[in-house]
C-alpha cells in the first residue's frame, strides 16, 4: 500500500504525449494541475463542480470532468487536453468542423465541447442528431451555440460513418 | 478543501484497515465526494483511494449479474449483457448525470451519493444530516426538490440516484465488507429512511466497503420502463422518476414492481400496492388507482405539493409505457 502523509506526492502523468514527473498534494485536482503547474489553460474552470463540462479532458482516452478529480488517482494516465487534440499542426477534424460551422460565440466552453465530442466519437454509442444532443448534454454553452456545436459534430460524424462504409 | 492525508491500498483487506480510522473516506470516482469536500461538507482527514482494489469486473452467471464496486456507470451501461439483458439498469444509469461524469463515477458511489438538498451544501445553514442535532433548513424554507413520502421532522432530503431506483425494482443485492468479515445487504434494507438520524443514509456500518452489487435476471422481457421527470430534458436531477416493470400473462398481470425516485429518502418502493395489480387488466384506470395507492399517504412541504400530483400520473404514464412494451427512449424525450 502506498502512504502518503498530507505533503507533496510523486506522480507521472502523460500530457499531451508528454511525460511529466510531478510532486503534488493530494487535494490538488486535475484541472488545477493542468493550468496552474503545466500552463495547459485550455481547459477551462466554468463551475469547478461537475455541473458544465468546461474542464472536460481525455483521460486513458475517457471524456471525463477535470475539476472533480483529485491529480493523485490518476498516477500513470494518459491525459489529452484541447492544446493536444492537433495533429503535428493540423486541426483535428472536430476543430476544423467547429470552425466551419461557426460552433461558438465567446469561446469558452469550446475546449471542454470539442474534447467531450471526441470521447463522444470514440464511444460509438451516437448515431442519430438526438443522441448527439443527449449525449453532449454534459457540457453547457452560456451562449446558446447548441445547434451549430450540434452541426459541427454531426458533421464529422457523418463523414466518418461514410469513410468506415467505403473501407467494408 | 481541507488538509488530509493519502492512501492508496491494493487489496480489500488494506483498505478495510485504513478505513477503521472514523475520519477516513473512501475515494472511488471522486464526482460526489470530491464537491462535497470543495464545499467543506466533507472534511476527511484521510483519503483512502479505492480505485486500485480488483473490484472492477462485471461477470454474469447463468441468471445472475455481479458488478464490481468500481465498475463505472458507463461500462456497466453499455456492457453488452447489460444492454440485452438488464436493459432497465442500462436505461436509468443513461438517464443520470452526463456522459463524462459517469465515465468517472462507480457503481458502489453511486449508491452512496449524498442528498442534492441545498442546505446540505451549505455549512452556514442548519441540517441535521450534516451536522445532527441543528436543525433542519428545508422544513419551511426551500424545498422543491424535497420528499413527499417518508419524510420525517429532521430531515426531508431525497436520494438523487437514478440507477438506485432501477436496482430497487430489480431485487438487487449488496455484497459488503468490513472489519466484521463480508456480508449480504437486500437492496430494500440498503438505504433507510431518515427519522432522527438523518445522518445516516443507509445501512453500511463505520469501516464498510461495497464490494459488488448482484442482480438476478428479470423476468418482465419488454415490458419495463424508466421514465425521469426533471427541470430540463438532460442533465439535471429527477423532480420524480419511476422504475416500473409488469409481469403479463394471457392479458392479465401476474406481477409487478415499482419504484420511485426523488420522492423519498430512499428509492421508494410499496410491495402492498404493488401486489394490489396481480390479477388486473393492464388499463389506464389500473394504473390510475394504483397510483393513487401508492401516494395516499404523501405529504407536500409547500414548495414540492406538485410532486404528488406528478408522481401519481408518473407512475400511471409509465405502467402504461411498461404495459405496451414501450419503454422511455432516453435519447428521444417525447414520452409515448
Ligand atoms: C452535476 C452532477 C449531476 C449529476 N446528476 C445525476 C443524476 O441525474 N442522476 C444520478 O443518479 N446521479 C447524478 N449525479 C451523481 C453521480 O451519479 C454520483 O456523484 C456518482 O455516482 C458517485 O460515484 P463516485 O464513484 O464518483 O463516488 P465518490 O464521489 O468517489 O464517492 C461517493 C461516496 O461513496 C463512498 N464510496 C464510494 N465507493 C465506495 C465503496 N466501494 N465502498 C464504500 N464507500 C464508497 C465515498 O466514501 C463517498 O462517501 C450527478 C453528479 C453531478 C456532479
Ligand atoms: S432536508 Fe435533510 S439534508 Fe436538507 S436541510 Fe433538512 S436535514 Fe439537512
Ligand atoms: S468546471 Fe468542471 S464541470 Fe464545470
Ligand atoms: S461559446 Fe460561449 S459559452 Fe459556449
């Protein structure tokens, strides 16, 4: 059993492909890791309390809400953030379909939306607009962008349900 | 959040022994307990991280589904069994929370989130069942969310779980373990009503660890429902929800179960009402009397009157969705 008395604790994550060695007090959350150690502000602090999916990132490829997770459960993941989602300077396929279709007005629940959608993606749960809608209903957008976020994934999802039908 | 120390066992039996300590919590997915800790309303002084412990497996049996206590909402929602063959479980875990809470909360966590009534979260308020013998808030004050059965004078908080109120109707069993060896907990006898000791939400004893949760095999087929009725169609905690399964044979009902969510405690279930069905047409005036059956005893605290009206045409909607085979799409909100 590990034991850790209340100081700083050594964990490794994966960010973004990188590997950091960090040492931390467990009552530090992801989130707060994420934009006050690492400088990762992508992720954003909307309500720190699981209630509007801005924090939302990638864990072990998981969407999961950053500011509800204590930093030191999650020893040897692998983390994705927003700044991580690019390709070797190319848009991730849901960054450029945010863009096309105009998927936001202020901008700040952007990070959380786009990593949500692609745990969406991933999950292959989401097949129709109202399971699009039901299944991003975790992340909140004070502007009211729903119906372009909504386009803007069913977009992609559209094309890669049509490349997967041209590879069978 | 308060200072506290970190543990992070590997076995059951480490865990137990870090857990004798009174002012210790479990940490499983962190999506209740870490808020709660943010609002000082818990304030452990050790932290035992559960999330290594090999609880983690979803293994059916012939008739019978055993979920380890770590397994999260979303596995268990989606795992393919559980879609075929428990799809009343499936459909009330997709009606909880969003996609990415539950990717992180567990199926033991679930079961032992705490109340969502608002003075609970506020330590400058009066509340019993944060801190016993205070008072309560929501008796005269904001209570629209509060219970209209089974409420007491110290507490009129409700149980905010969707997936609970699923493993009510399906008979589901708690496996625990503790300092005392393992034992078998009944759903039913799993959470407790509050009387004067709102404190307690249910029946594990200090040092306890859920270990799995054991479900037997339906016997309704298609005719089951889980209808969640709240402030906006997603994401928000249910104002009323039913469970609602029928077994039907040649026409008749041989057999029903129903449970309620938001309305109590506890996930409300009243097996007198229930057994008052064997032998009934399947009817709307049924299910109608039934409903009212059920709420006779309902007692609004003025804010929350129109959840007895609600619960009495929730329960007669969702028989008739059970009924015809039809249960709640949880993607498609149009209730049928
Ligand atoms: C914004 C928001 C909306 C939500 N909406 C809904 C909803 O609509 N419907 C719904 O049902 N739920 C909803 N939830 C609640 C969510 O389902 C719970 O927070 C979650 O199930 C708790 O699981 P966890 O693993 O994260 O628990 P944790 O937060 O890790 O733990 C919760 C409690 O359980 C104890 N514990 C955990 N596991 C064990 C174990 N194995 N043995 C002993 N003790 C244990 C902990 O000590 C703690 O006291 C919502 C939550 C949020 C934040
Ligand atoms: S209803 Fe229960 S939880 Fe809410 S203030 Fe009263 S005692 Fe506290
Ligand atoms: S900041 Fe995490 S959900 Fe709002
Ligand atoms: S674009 Fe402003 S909150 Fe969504």
């Amino acid at each position: 059993m590990d034991q850790f008395a209340s100081s700083r604790i050594p964990i490794s994550l994966t960010v973004n492909g990188q590997r950091h060695q960090l040492a931390i007090e467990p009552w530090v959350t992801l989130l707060d890791l994420l934009r006050e150690r690492l400088s990762l502000t992508g992720a954003k602090k909307g309500c720190d309390q699981g209630q509007c999916g801005a924090c939302t990132v990638l864990i072990d490829g998981q969407r999961i809400n950053s500011c509800l997770q204590l930093a030191v459960t999650r020893d040897g993941a692998e983390i994705t953030t927003i700044e991580g989602l690019a390709d070797d300077g190319q848009l991730h396929p849901l960054q450029a379909s945010f863009i096309k279709h105009d998927a936001f007005q202020c901008g700040y629940c952007t990070p959380g939306q786009i990593c949500s959608a692609a745990g969406l993606l991933a999950e292959g749960h989401t097949h129709s607009r109202a399971e699009i809608r039901e299944h991003m209903s975790g992340n909140l957008c004070r502007c009211g962008a729903y119906t372009n976020i909504a386009d803007a994934i069913e977009d992609v999802m559209q094309s890669r349900a049509a490349m997967k039908e041209a590879a069978e | 959040m308060n200072r506290y120390d970190y543990v992070r066992p590997d076995t059951v039996a480490d865990a137990i022994t870090a857990l004798a300590n009174p002012d210790a919590r479990a940490l499983a997915g962190g999506t209740n307990l870490v808020d709660l800790m943010k609002y000082d309303v818990a304030r452990p002084a050790l932290v035992v991280d559960i999330n290594r412990l090999p609880l983690k497996s979803i293994e059916v049996s012939g008739d019978k589904l055993r979920v380890g206590a770590l397994v999260s909402n979303s596995d268990l929602a989606w795992h393919p069994d559980v879609q075929a063959r428990w799809p009343l479980l499936a459909s009330a875990i997709l009606a909880g929370a969003s996609p990415q809470l539950r990717n992180a909360a567990t199926t033991g966590g679930n079961l032992l989130q705490r109340t969502r009534c608002y003075y609970f979260y506020d330590p400058s308020t009066a509340c019993n069942k944060r801190a016993p013998g205070s008072g309560c808030s929501a008796i005269g004050g904001v209570n629209r969310i509060h219970a209209i059965l089974g409420a007491s004078s110290a507490c009129i908080a409700v149980h905010p779980s969707d997936m609970c109120v699923a493993l009510a109707v399906l008979g589901a069993t708690v496996e625990v373990e503790g300092p005392q060896g393992q034992r078998e907990i009944p759903f039913a006898e799993f959470h407790r009503l509050p009387g004067d000791m709102p404190e307690r939400d249910n029946t594990l004893q200090q040092g306890e660890l859920i270990t799995a949760v054991a479900i037997p095999a339906p016997q309704f087929g298609s005719h089951f429902t889980y209808l969640k009725l709240r402030d906006r169609l997603s994401y928000a905690f249910a104002l009323v929800s039913v469970a609602a399964a029928l077994q039907i044979e040649n026409g008749t009902i041989k057999d029903a179960r129903i449970a309620l969510g938001g309305v109590a405690h506890k996930p409300w279930r009243d097996v007198e009402a229930e057994q008052s069905l064997r032998g009934q047409a399947p009817e709307p005036r049924v299910f109608e009397a039934v409903a009212q059956l059920i709420l006779r005893d309902a007692k609004g605290q003025g804010e929350n009157d129109f959840k007895i009206e609600l619960a009495t045409r929730a329960i007669a909607r969702a028989l008739a969705q059970a009924a015809a085979g039809m249960p709640q799409n949880q993607s498609d909100k149009v209730i049928q």
